[in-house]
C-alpha cells in the first residue's frame, strides 16, 4: 500500500482555467466534475464552476482543484504553501519551468543553489507559488 500527497488547490472561478495551464505544463490527464454534474448548484452563475478537478501524468504529477463557492467564505492568504516539483534530470524540471513561468512572477530565479544543482521558485498567474528542484544527495554536513 503506498500514500501520496496530492496538492489542493482552492480557487475561485479559475480551477479550470488552472487545471488546463497545469496539464498543458506537466501533461497528464484533466478530470473536471462542475456543480451541475454533480447535482449540487446553489447559484445558477456557477453552475459550470469546478466541484472537483485534477490533473495527474503517468509521470507522478498530481494536482487537484476547485471553485470555492460565492457562499463560502474565502480568503487565498499570503503563500499559504508551496507546491514542489523534484526530479532528478535538469532538462525536464527546466522544461516545466519554463512553461510555469509564462505570466509569474519569478521570487527565485531557476538557477545552481548551495543544496542543488537547479532551484527556482515563482508565483504563477493563478496565485499558487511552484518551487522546483534537481534533487541531490544531502550528506548531512
């Protein structure tokens, strides 16, 4: 049996325009369930809103989504988490990086930090700040 921790990410109005943006980066399949096919609108306007979405890649990617309705309280904070992307191959996370960064604002640039050989962090245009990283082994020194 095996866990995993799937990002989920509470939007309002913008989950599937998310969703699409995050699958066009990572590949993967987009699963989009609305509050009408589900039999659950409370306001007619969101009917078509996102009730539950996600977005997982033979890869591992996984990122899950949803339209906060207008009747519930809703505030995004201030970077409230991460969401974090490790790999092993350079040329993959800066492919990913490129593609995110279309439209953010770049907090650190993709770049050879102290604890790996490429680290980068920005804020895309959803609100949702991506740190990305080439793994390397930590020898505890």
């Amino acid at each position: 049996m095996s866990v995993h921790v799937t990002p989920h990410l509470n939007l309002r109005g913008q989950a599937r325009q998310a969703l699409e943006f995050y699958q066009s980066v990572f590949g993967g399949n987009l699963t989009a369930i609305t509050y009408a096919d589900a039999g659950n609108v409370t306001v007619s306007e969101e009917a078509d809103q996102i009730m539950w979405g996600q977005v997982a890649s033979d890869a591992g990617f996984r990122v899950m989504a949803y339209d906060v309705p207008s009747h519930t309280d809703w505030h995004p904070g201030t970077i409230p988490f991460f969401v974090s992307v490790r790999g092993a191959d350079a040329e993959e996370i800066t492919g990913y990086w490129n593609k995110l960064s279309e439209d953010a604002t770049i907090v650190v640039p993709l770049a050879a930090a102290q604890w790996a050989p490429l680290y980068g962090m920005l804020t895309d245009r959803y609100g949702i700040t991506w740190v990305l990283d080439v793994e390397a082994q930590w020898d505890g020194n």
